[in-house]
C-alpha cells in the first residue's frame, strides 16, 4: 500500500494510541461540549501531554472544535465534536456493529446501545 493511500493515511492517523478513545468520550456527550479535565477523568491512564497532543491532532484534522472559556479564572479548554466527528461515529457505529455480528459474542455490548460506548 502506498502511503500516500486515502486509506492508509486515514488508518496512520486514526490508529494512534487514544484518538478513538478520546473521540468516542466526546460523542458520549451528546452534543455537549467537555472540558480537558472531564476527558482526563474519563481516560486515566493517558497523560496530560499526550491528552493534550491528541486533541490538538483532532482539531488540526478537523475533528473537533476548541473553544476557551476565559470568563472564568483559571481559563477552561471545552471540546466538541465537528461535523466531520459526528459523522465519523456513524462509521465506528457500524464498525461495532460488523464486530458483534462476525468477531465477538458480547452480550453487554450487543444492544448496540450500551452503556459504556453508547453507540
């Protein structure tokens, strides 16, 4: 595959450690904008920085929208997901879907409305 592949640079980027994670705590908001703090909070094990790098890739692809609310002190960094990363979850959505119906037998997750994804 050349790299230069509309599907080899999307799978280059989007495969990153965290991007979908971070995409799909954003589309659990449903419509609601987060704060770099309450994704955090959701995602643990990832470091500040790579947080941080994450998000800044996301909206540099177009993504995600950022917004800072300095009206109050200290200022909050909110996320929301763009056009483009409402429509993306569609496309993980039926990922999820192909997953249920050929690789995993996951009760939990089969109402392709869990709770945990929310897809």
């Amino acid at each position: 595959m050349h790299s230069n592949c509309t599907v080899y640079k999307t799978m280059d980027f989007l495969g990153k450690r965290w991007t979908l994670l971070i995409l799909l705590e954003l589309y659990k908001g449903r419509e609601e904008t987060r704060r770099f703090s309450e994704l955090k909070g959701k995602l643990p094990d990832i470091t500040p920085k790579m947080l941080s790098s994450r998000l800044k890739e996301l909206e540099r692809e177009g993504m995600i929208e950022h917004t800072i609310d300095d009206s109050t002190k200290p200022s909050k960094s909110m996320y929301t997901l763009t056009q483009s990363g409402k429509e993306f979850m569609a496309v993980i959505g039926d990922i999820k879907s192909w997953a249920l119906r050929w690789k995993f037998d996951d009760p939990v997750c089969g109402s392709l409305e869990c709770k945990d994804c929310q897809l």
